[in-house]
C-alpha cells in the first residue's frame, strides 16, 4: 500500500529529493533563487521546478508550506521550503518560478 504524498513527513521527501540529485540549499528573496552556500543567484523565472512536496497545518488548513525541488539554468539542483498561499514570503518570486519560455 502506498502512502498519499501529502501525509508523507516533509523530512522523507528532503532525504528522498537529496538522494535524487538536489543537494543545494536554496532560498528565495524578492527578485532571486539563491544558493545559500555558494551564493549564487538566478532569476526565478530561469528556475524549472521539477518536484514539489506541499503540506497543510495540522490543526490550521491556512498554515501551508511546500518542499520544492528546484533545478537552475547551470544545473544546480537543491531544494527551497518556504510558505505558499495568502501569507507566502516573497509570493511574487515564488509565482514566477519557472516561468521563462524554454
């Protein structure tokens, strides 16, 4: 029997993505995807979202948050958690990820 997606624990899915390739530790400001140990930066847009891991709160369906795993226009692969919906951090480069026409 196979477990839904959603009730598998955020910590399985960084394990399972780390072990496909996406070993960068990304995060995301305004106007970049940024690699927290290199420092390197891209747009967001030039970002192809190859995977994603979304959960809602326990206890408040409002408090959600997604795993990403992302790959960049260099072939860097990492993974970026952050908040999505109405109160999402940073929600316009978040909505531009992977964008950009191919």
């Amino acid at each position: 029997m196979t477990t839904p997606d959603e009730l598998v624990p955020t910590s399985t899915k960084e394990r399972e993505f780390e072990d496909a390739g996406f070993t960068h530790n990304l995060s995301l400001t305004e106007t970049a995807v940024v690699d927290v140990d290199t420092g390197a930066e891209w747009d967001p847009a030039e970002v192809r979202i190859v995977h994603e891991h979304r959960v809602e709160g326990a206890t408040d369906p409002a408090d959600e948050s997604v795993l990403l795993a992302l790959e960049a226009p260099d072939g860097t692969r990492g993974t970026l958690a952050t908040s999505y919906g109405p109160a999402a951090e940073h929600g316009e480069a978040l909505r531009r990820l992977g964008t950009a026409s191919a």
